[in-house]
C-alpha cells in the first residue's frame, strides 16, 4: 500500500461483507454511530450505510487486504 497508515486505522468487513480501511478511535465517533463492537458507518465499497466490525489481524489474508487496500481510510476533517 502506497499511503501511510496510521495506528488507528484498521480494516473492517460491512455487513454486506465488503472490506476497507477505516480509522477507528475508541469511543470516538466523527462519522458513524457506535453500537459496541460494530459501528453504523457509510460503506465505501457498497455506497451506503452498513454496520461494521473490525477484522483481526489473526484473519486478515492476503486477499482481504488487498480488497482493503482498494478503500483507503478517509482523514478526519
């Protein structure tokens, strides 16, 4: 991946089982609505509101992060 990374930036699966990266502060929410463990947030792969959750590092493959990679976290504004 070509951009920088930052320590809050993860990868997450919708619930529609899209991945992409996102930035994900604990309890911190700018652009999603919190709902414990998943967040209410704007898909960028599907182009609409999904729930989702972190995808651990232990399950990442090669090819999730490559998909992820295709939807690089947007910066805060």
């Amino acid at each position: 991946m070509s951009e920088k990374t930052y320590a809050d930036e993860v990868i997450v699966r919708c619930s529609g089982g899209g991945y992409y990266r996102t930035r994900w502060i604990p309890l911190v929410s700018f652009k999603s609505i919190r709902f414990g463990a998943y967040r209410f947030q704007r898909c960028p792969v599907h182009g609409r509101w999904e729930m989702a959750g972190i995808v651990e590092d232990d399950d990442q493959t090669p090819e999730i992060i490559s998909e992820a990679d295709k939807y690089p976290a947007s910066r805060v504004p």
